[in-house]
C-alpha cells in the first residue's frame, strides 16, 4: 500500500476533530443540531485553515443515515461515499478551471432535481471567487432561491473579489489562521500516533513556518520526517528551514542586556559561522523584543509562541521598558540600512554596536547618574539600577547635546574624586550654556530645602531628567514642601501615562540633587500653581507675540504691505529659539 501524506492521512472527518476555528463550529454545530439550516454558506480564510474540509464535514452531518445531526455517523454509505469523494449528490467544482458561464449553466442545469440518494443535493464550489462575472450572474437567482433540496458550500481565499450580491445571499464565515500553540499541540498528537520521535521546539518551529495553516505544518512535518530519516530534531527542522538559530539571538541580547560588547561580538561571530541570514537575524531579534515588550507590560500575557517563555521573562526582568523600545527601534532602523551596509553581517553587528553605545543613563539605587567604563551605560556598584531615556552620547557633538539638556556627556566627563559626592549640572533657568560642547561647571545645591514652590520649574531645569519621566514631571506642581517631603500635583489630564516608577524616578533626581533622602508623593488635580510646562507654555506665547510684534513695526514690512496692498499671515512666524 502506497504512503499516504499526513496531510490527507489526518484530514478531520467530524467536527470534534477540527483543530481550532471554534467561532465557525459552534454556529454549524447549533445550525444543525437545531434544524436551522441556511441555503448558502461561504467560508473564507488563508489556504490550509478548513475551509473545505468543514464544508464535507457539513454535506456529510445534512445527508448522514442517521439523520441531520451535527455527529455524522462515518459509517453508512451516505459517509464512505463522501469521505471518499464518489457521492453523485456531492458535486464538488474548482472554479479555478471553470471560469466560463457556460460551465455555470452546465452545473445548474440539474439543479430542480432531486438528488439521486442522499436528503440534499450538495453544490461545494471551491475557489469561487475565480468564477467570471457573467458565471456569477447566472448562479444569483439559483443561489438566491433554490430548490429545497439543494445547498451551497462556497469557499475563498479571496472574499473581496466575491460580488455584494453573492455574498448577500449567503451566511458568511471567516476561518482565522492557527496560532503555532494549536499547531505544535497538534503536530505532537499526530507524531505520537505515528510513534515517531520528535524534539518539541522543533513542532514550534514547524509551527511558525506553517503561517498559520494546518495543512502546511503538516506538509512540512512530512518534509521533516524525510529530511532527519524518521524522526524530527530541532537542529534538523532549522537546517531543513534555513532559520537563524534563536540561540544566537538570545546570546546577542542577553550580552548588550548585561553591558559586554566583547560577548555580543563573539555571539555575533558565532552565530556568522553558520552562515545565516542576517536579516532573517534582524527579524528575529525584533520578534524577540517585542515579545519582551510585552512580557514587560503584561508578565501574565507573556508569549509562549516557541515555547521560550521563561528566557523571555528573564530578558523582561534584565532589561527596562526603555531600554526594550530603544533597541527595537534600532533594529528595526538597522534592518531598513542593511541594504546599503557593506556586507550583512557589518550591518548587523553595527545594529548591535548602537544598542551598546546608546544605552540609557543608570540611576542605580543612590539616584547618582553613573555611565559605564566601555562607553555603554552600567551599574555604579552591585544590586539593581535603573535607567533613564535619555541615550548616552559618545561623541563631541553628542555631549554638546547633553549640554542643552542639563546632563554632562560621559565622554566629555571627568571622573569624580572618590570622595566627593555625584553632581549634575548648574544651569540658571531659562539661560542655555554658553560654550557649545564645552564641560559644564558642576555644582552642588546646598541641602537646605526649597523656599518656595515657584522655585519648582527653576529646580527640574537641574534634574537631569528626560524622557516620559520628564513630561510627567514638568506637569507637576509643588504643592507642598516640608523638610524632605515634597507632594506635588499632577495635572488630571496627563494621569494616563503615569504610573508608581515615574514617582521613584523623580525622588532619586531630588535625593541625588540635595544629597539626602528624600520623599515624593504625587496626586492627581488641577494644579495651583504654574507648572514647568506651563512655564514653557507661557514662554512660548511671549516669544511669539514679541515674534509677531517685531514683524509687524519692522519698516521694510510696513512698506512691503503698503505697495502691494498685502496682509501679514501671523501663522508663518516662528520665533527664533532663544
């Protein structure tokens, strides 16, 4: 007896054994159990989800021995018949090869009979959306009213193309691609009955492969079988695939996690040995932060889609938020220049080079600012740090950047004597540094506390904040200061984007400013007194006006609007930037 593919071999012969599609099921299930049949179905959906095999499925539960029901018997003649595709009340057509009206009106044209054997006469067109647009017209009016004895199974991958007036005569249903959970459950059910080995990650990675069809997973499950001489390894399913090893790719990352740029090129080398992909290696390692992403935000939602679960929610915890934005963005702007690199793997490995370069500042546990020794953001000591979102600038131009923003440059820094205290920057409010990319005079505030709660937008200028935990901060108020205690205010309409770190964030900044601990407590209202941002608002504004004002006595501008009889459009001056 000839093999026969897994694909046919375990094709469902019931609804129970369907895999997925439970939204579909469920209404044929109730539809036949209930005895409330329509006249027309059409399922649509990617190849390799069901769509035909729920249509036999369906023609054997209407014309089963049995009796309409949604459990068929499989086994009176009405079942055989059609699980082996020789029942004459099953007309099954691919429209795909006829397309000609002729064919339609030759398929009608017995359709007022009754069916030769079985309850109903059973049209299933596959591919219907090949049919042309006069086969269309001749099917509306059969299609719209047939004979009490007949139905239509329609299926499509492409319901688009259907007409609005097929799809309003029929009860449409849309089948969804298999998430690679369902496929490697499945696919370790099917090599069990089969008794042959298999190693589970590689299901997973039949699984992705598969794109969301049944019917590919099993097609290359039988490719896998052959390719590793009767059983399935992972090893064997990736060379078989071409995929980058995702060894490599947790080795790159979990190296710039941890600051060590000589362990992310050895991975980087590594992973070249096997001649791989490298934008296949870009995907991945964005396929892999995202899932960090998300692990991050949502710990009990985290993706299992290849079984990795438990090294993603590491990487989770080794990484901040920021930090996992930050690289998805450089891999992503890495994948798009890889074209133009000189060849892939310096793309990638210069991919991977920014994430090292341009990591966040560290705010370890004393608030203090500390860059690490290769360039690379790192941890002043050991126990848990935190990062802020500003990059770490490398270069002259970058520290003059970091300048502007009140932060001294790590590479433009000197190192602090051991025993003085962390700084930041000095910069009177409202007033830029004079030199660009020069170094910054540091000073230190005294301890003594706030005078006032005006002073508050003064004071953020020398936080060295940025990022998010900046907004939030700028649209603060002080509202009261006793000693340490400092509460503040946050404005009703930014409480969206908070939350309980950016708080902590903003007690180290204070706590590292005046060098004593500190407490911070932050309530949402409407704020009393001006916030920083207010204060950039209101500034904004006078600039703008004095902007507009100018223009409008400059002389030059008078007698230009004179001459020509003109109008000065006041939404086309901008300020210059103090």
């Amino acid at each position: 007896m000839s093999y026969q593919v897994l694909a046919r071999k375990w094709r469902p012969r019931r609804f129970s054994e369907m895999v997925g599609q439970e939204h579909v099921l469920q209404a044929l299930v109730n539809a036949l159990d209930h005895d409330r049949l329509h006249h027309a179905y059409l399922f649509t959906g990617t190849r390799g989800v069901g769509k035909t095999t729920i249509a036999r499925i369906l023609a054997k539960s209407l014309n089963c021995e049995a009796g309409v029901s949604s459990e068929p018997c499989g086994t009176c003649s009405s079942c055989l018949e059609i699980a082996e595709g020789r029942s004459v009340d099953l007309l099954e057509v691919d429209a795909a090869s006829r397309t000609k009206v002729e064919d339609t009106r030759d398929l009608l044209e017995n359709v007022q009979y009754a069916p030769t054997r079985s309850r109903y006469k059973v049209y299933l067109i596959d591919e219907v959306h090949m049919l042309s647009n006069s086969s269309f017209n001749a099917l509306l009016k059969t299609l719209e009213e047939p004979p009490p004895h007949v139905k239509f199974l329609l299926a499509t991958t492409d319901p688009q193309k259907l007409p609005a007036t097929v799809l309003s005569r029929c009860l449409q249903f849309n089948l969804k691609n298999m998430v690679p959970e369902q496929i490697a459950a499945h696919l370790g059910a099917v090599l069990d009955a089969e008794m042959i080995r298999y190693e589970e990650p590689a299901l997973w990675l039949l699984g992705r492969s598969a794109d969301g069809s049944m019917r590919d997973a099993l097609s290359l499950t039988d490719q896998a079988i052959a390719f590793g001489a009767g059983a399935i390894t992972e090893a064997g399913v990736r060379s078989m695939l071409g995929t980058v090893d995702m060894t490599f790719v947790y080795a790159v990352l979990e190296a710039v996690a941890a600051g060590d740029a000589a362990a992310a090129l050895a991975a980087v080398a590594h992973m070249a040995e096997h001649a791989p992909d490298f934008e296949s290696g870009l995907d991945e390692l964005l396929s892999l932060l995202h899932r960090v992403a998300v692990a991050q935000m949502l710990p009990d939602h985290a993706d299992n889609s290849r079984g990795d679960s438990e090294r993603v929610a590491r990487l989770a915890l080794s990484l901040t938020a920021e930090d996992a934005q930050l690289f998805y963005q450089m891999a992503l702007n890495g994948k798009r220049d890889l074209p133009h690199a000189a060849d892939p793997r310096s793309g990638f490995e210069m991919t991977v080079l920014r994430m090292l370069a341009f990591r966040p500042l560290v705010l370890p546990d004393d608030g203090s600012l500390v860059p690490s020794a290769d360039g690379a953001s790192g941890t002043a000591g050991p126990g848990p740090a935190k990062h802020g979102s500003a990059a770490a600038p490398q270069s002259a131009a970058a520290a003059e950047q970091a300048a502007v923003a009140g932060v001294e440059s790590p590479a433009a820094a000197e190192p602090p004597a051991a025993a003085e205290s962390p700084t930041v920057a000095s910069v009177p409010a409202g007033e830029p540094p004079k030199a660009a990319g020069a170094r910054l005079q540091l000073d230190r505030a005294s301890p003594p506390a706030l005078t006032a709660c005006a002073d508050w937008p003064d004071l953020l200028d020398r936080l060295g904040l940025a990022g998010m935990v900046l907004s939030i901060a700028s649209h603060c108020a002080l509202e009261a200061q006793q000693g340490s205690d400092f509460r503040f205010v946050l404005d009703d309409n930014q409480m969206g984007l908070f939350n309980p770190g950016h708080a902590e964030r903003i007690r180290l900044a204070l706590q590292n400013y005046f060098d004593t601990p500190v407490s911070v407590s932050i309530e949402p209202g409407r704020p009393t007194t001006e916030t920083p941002a207010m204060r950039i608002a209101r500034h904004k504004q006078e600039r703008q006006r004095a902007a507009e004002a100018a223009i409008e006595s400059d002389a030059r501008v008078q007698r230009l609007i004179q001459r020509f009889d003109g109008e000065l459009d006041r939404t086309s001056i901008t300020p210059l930037e103090p």
